[in-house]
C-alpha cells in the first residue's frame, strides 16, 4: 500500500471525524460535513479551521478541548492518542552506495 492510501486512511479513522461523518453527519458521509463542522467548532469554542486541524491530524486539541469533546461526543484523550500514534510514516528509499 502507498504513503498516500496509508494516510488516507489513517484521516478517515480519526476519532473526530468518524464521529461527525457516521453520528451527526445524517447519512450525508463527508458531503455533510461542512455544516457539522462549523457546529463542532461552535460547541468547542474553537474556529472551524481548527477541528478541520484536527480531523486531518495536522494539530491535537489542547486538554481544555479534549474535556468538551469527551462530554460532547465521548472521545477521550486516550482514544484520540492511540489514533495519533498510528499515524504512517514516508520513509524515503535508501542511497545505494556509489549513486548520486
């Protein structure tokens, strides 16, 4: 499997998204988003560039974020960082010697 399939689908398992495109999302899977989003912000006191952040594992919420997020949606920090740790890697390939 490429790097490219391999995050893909390590972003489709985020904790957060899952929940938002499955639970809130009314069956419209990531069409639906946007507005479920922009809500998810407004409940977590956050912009919506920043769940969008997090959903797409380029930032982790703050503690103050994982409390409202357990009691909201019920994702717990423990959760969020067992998905986090998964997170694929790109190796580059290794020079041969003598190659340039």
């Amino acid at each position: 499997m490429k790097y490219r399939e391999k995050f893909t689908e390590w972003v489709r398992a985020n904790p957060l998204r899952k929940y938002l495109t499955d639970e809130k999302s009314d069956g419209k899977g990531f069409d639906g988003l946007s507005g479920v989003v922009r809500q998810c912000a407004a409940d977590v006191g956050v912009s919506r560039q920043t769940v969008t952040s997090w959903m797409y594992g380029k930032f982790v919420p703050r503690m103050k974020h994982f409390d409202k997020l357990g009691e909201l949606y019920g994702i717990s920090a423990a959760a969020w960082f067992d998905w986090w740790k998964s997170r694929p890697t790109q190796r580059s390939p290794k020079k041969q010697k003598g190659t340039v």
